[in-house]
C-alpha cells in the first residue's frame, strides 16, 4: 500500500448536498407565494381591527374579529419566514 494516499476533504461533499438542496422547490402554497400571503395577512388584520373598533357590540362579531386578527397575524409572520434571506432584507 502507498504511503501517501490521496484523500478526498470533507467539503467536497457538503457541496454536492448542498447544490442538490438549493435546486428544491418549496411545495407549499405560502411557501410559493409568500409576499401574495403577507398581503392577505396584513389585509386580514385589517378587516380585525375595523370589526373589532366597529362592529364588535354582538359577541358573535367580537369572536370574529378576535379569529381574523389571530388567523392573519399567523398568515403574515408565516410568510415572513417563507421569504428567502435576501428579499427578507430588501424588504425592510
């Protein structure tokens, strides 16, 4: 056996994964089309506050815009993190 053997670094590999990983597409929706969701999440957060400040005098209303203002907020900060690095900074 020689005593100087050729040995492949470590970071060979991770390049290869990591090309491969960069070429997946996200499956979701909101994964596909996060700026269109923060949009809903933002429009959805909206619609809370005015039933909240509004329309709120039944308990009915009241439920309602207490689960659009969750459900959007969800929506929105989801989104966010949906969004890759780079556009999360131009955004700001």
């Amino acid at each position: 056996m020689p005593a100087k053997k050729h040995k492949r670094k470590a970071s060979d590999h991770t390049r290869s994964k990591r090309s491969s990983l960069k070429q997946i597409k996200p499956a979701g929706l909101i994964a596909s089309n996060p700026r269109l969701f923060i949009c809903i999440g933002i429009s959805l957060i909206a619609l809370g506050m005015y039933l909240l400040a509004f329309e709120s005098q039944y308990d009915a209303m009241f439920g309602l815009a207490m689960l659009t203002l969750v459900s959007g907020g969800a929506i929105a900060i989801y989104s966010n993190f949906a969004l890759p690095k780079k556009e999360r900074k131009r955004a700001r």
